[in-house]
C-alpha cells in the first residue's frame, strides 16, 4: 500500500462561518440543488451530520461514477476544521482522506486549505492527470457555492435553519 498527500489553497471573499456552513454543514442539501448536472443528491445513509455519519453522493446520469460514501471523520464548527474520508473505494484506493480548514484572512475573507492523503492498494501509484482532475472537481464545487453564497448574501449568514428559506 502506497500513501500519497497532497496539499490546495483557496482564496475566497466569503467568511470562513458561511463558507463553513454551505460547504460542510449543509452540504446534502446545497451542493445538489447548484450543480444537478453533476450530483443527483446527497444522502446521509447512517448517523446525524457528526463524527461517524456516512453520506452517500449519488452522481448524475453520465457521470463515471454512479455513487461514493463519505464518513465524516470530524466536524468542528468552532475552528471551521472538517476531515472525512471516502470510503468503500474500487480498484485503486483503500481510502482518501480529506482535512478541510477555512481560515479568516485580514479582509474579511478566508482562506481554505486542503489536505487529502491517498491510501492506494498493492503497488498502484499515482498520475498526475488524476490528481490534477480531482483538484479542479473539487475547486469546481468550491467556486459554484462561493459564486451562490456572493448572490445570496443572506444566505448562510445566520442561523442555518433560516438559510434555505
């Protein structure tokens, strides 16, 4: 088994509560709605949103992949710190692991980083294209909830029950 980590920085106007709370706390239901061509819907299979909750991203006609699980390893709305891992991989993966933080920046901003680490099976290694394309998926889904949450500066702003109203 080969581990691989590999690190991404975003910038964003948005403050690390509101981009905490669109992109991890409400993700099941945001992310669908804003990119239905790609993700059909967000399922929590087992659990209630904490540590140990197993989320099933069921993807859309077309798309490589039919569905993948997630568990969510840890959340922490304090620190706006998440880590989950994906789970029950075919073919190249045991698991991936993911730590996400959003930091606020002077401006008013944030700033996210991103470590995933790659834990492959036997003696699987690498492409860079695939580790390039994953990268662009993932700042595609950060940069479509970024570009709702500037739309919608109401959104995720308060309460997060409120935000979908």
């Amino acid at each position: 088994m080969g581990v691989f980590t590999f690190t991404n920085e975003y910038m964003s106007t948005i403050p690390p509560a509101r981009l905490f709370k669109a992109l991890v706390l409400d993700s099941h239901t945001l992310i669908p709605k804003l990119m239905p061509q790609a993700i059909k819907s967000i399922d929590i299979i087992q659990g209630d949103g904490g540590a140990g909750t197993i989320k099933q991203i069921n993807f859309s006609e077309g798309n490589q992949l039919s569905r993948m699980k997630n568990r969510v390893d840890e959340p922490n709305e304090e620190t706006f710190t998440y880590k989950y891992t994906m789970i029950d991989l075919k073919d190249k993966f045991e698991s991936i692991a993911y730590e996400v933080k959003f930091e606020p920046t002077p401006e008013g901003g944030s700033k996210s980083n991103m470590m995933s680490t790659y834990y492959t099976k036997g003696d699987v290694t690498l492409k860079e294209e695939d580790i390039k394309a994953g990268k662009e998926r993932a700042l595609g889904m950060y940069k479509v909830a970024e570009a709702y949450l500037l739309q919608n500066p109401d959104a995720y702003a308060r309460d997060l029950k409120c935000s979908l109203e």
